[in-house]
C-alpha cells in the first residue's frame, strides 16, 4: 500500500517518534485520510509492523537454504547478516517497530514479537527437514530455533542503542553469533546432545 511506503520515507527521515501528521506530509496528504485509512496511529503502527515483518521474512528467507549449499555455518551466518543488515540499514524503522504502542490492544499481540517468531518458526522447519534428509531427530529444534532468533533480537537491539559506544563492528557482531551458534546447531541436526559451554 502506497500509505505504508509513505510512512517508512516518513520514519526514515524524521525518527522512529515521527508524527502522523509528518506521515501526512510524506504521503502529500492529510490527516484525515491517514485515519480513514488506518482508523488511527495504532492501526498505522501494526500496518508498518506486518510491512516490516514481510520485508524481513524476504530478506531471511533465502539463507534457511543455504543449509543445503553452505552448510550449517553458512546458514546461520546468513541469518545474523540479513537481520542485523536491515536493522543497520533501517535503524529508525527497527526502532519504530519494536517500541509497541502503550495503547495498543492486548489483543493485538506484539508485532515485535511475532516477526521474531515467524523467523523461528522457518528456521526450526529448516532444521527439521535437514534432520529428516540425514535421518536423525531430537535436539529440541523448536527451543533451539526460539532462542537463536531471540538472542539475535537481543544482541542487535543492544547492539543499535549503544551506537558508537559499542566499539564492535557489524561484521564482529555477525561473526559473534555465527560462533555461538553454529556448534549447537551442527550438532542438533546430527543428533548429537551438546551444550552451548564445553565439559
């Protein structure tokens, strides 16, 4: 939709606390149309969420089948450069999207949370299958799968507020993540019981 584009130029140049009458502006429309079409800024917000998740999903998808050109390293490298890329790229977009609305309704969830699972719940469906082609199982793929994608979350949201105070490269972050992950994940697939700290 041209009105959710408008406010992605909108977040972009005014911040993630941009105004629904900045949005107006970069839609070169007014307010009232922003409302007919969104109710109001809540509903704004979780039209921008869904587009965000949706270009996430994009970017992600594609590196769950490199287990099968890269392996396992390869996979999980991916994954930490597409998530951590957007966000690099697209910080105050990130920013806009993981602060949920205080009066949004309980029943509409956390936005936020829910692109975290979707991504979670493709990579435990790409562990499955690579499980299933060498014929081994268990290992806890479904936690294992939550907690990756949560301590990625985690790590570049620490990651972005600390901005120049990090002293740590996106490259350094990305490698940071592989290194964690890539044992466990290895050995989750073959079916082997590990731990993320050696004996």
């Amino acid at each position: 939709m041209a009105l959710v584009d408008s406010a992605l130029r909108a977040i972009r140049a005014h911040g993630a606390g941009v105004t629904v009458e900045e949005i107006a502006v970069a839609s070169a429309t007014s307010k009232t149309v922003i409302y007919r079409y969104f109710t109001d800024r809540n509903g704004l917000y979780l039209a921008v969420a869904d587009k965000v998740a949706s270009n996430i999903l994009t970017e992600v998808r594609p590196r769950f089948s490199s287990l099968r050109s890269g392996g396992v390293e390869g996979m999980v490298r991916g994954l930490a450069e597409a998530y951590v890329g957007l966000v690099d790229r697209d910080p105050e977009i990130y920013l806009f999207v993981m602060n949920r609305p205080p009066g949004l309704p309980a029943g509409a969830g956390d936005p936020a949370t829910g692109i975290a699972d979707r991504i979670a719940i493709e990579l435990a469906e790409a562990i499955g299958e690579e499980q299933r082609d060498r014929g081994t199982s268990g290992g806890g793929v479904q936690p294992l799968s939550f907690g990756i994608v949560g301590f990625i979350r985690a790590a570049t949201g620490q990651w972005l507020a600390a901005g120049a105070n990090a002293h740590l490269p996106r490259e350094e972050l990305v490698q940071l993540i592989t290194s964690t992950f890539t044992p466990v994940v290895t050995a989750t697939i073959e079916g082997v019981t590990t731990t993320l700290v050696p004996a």
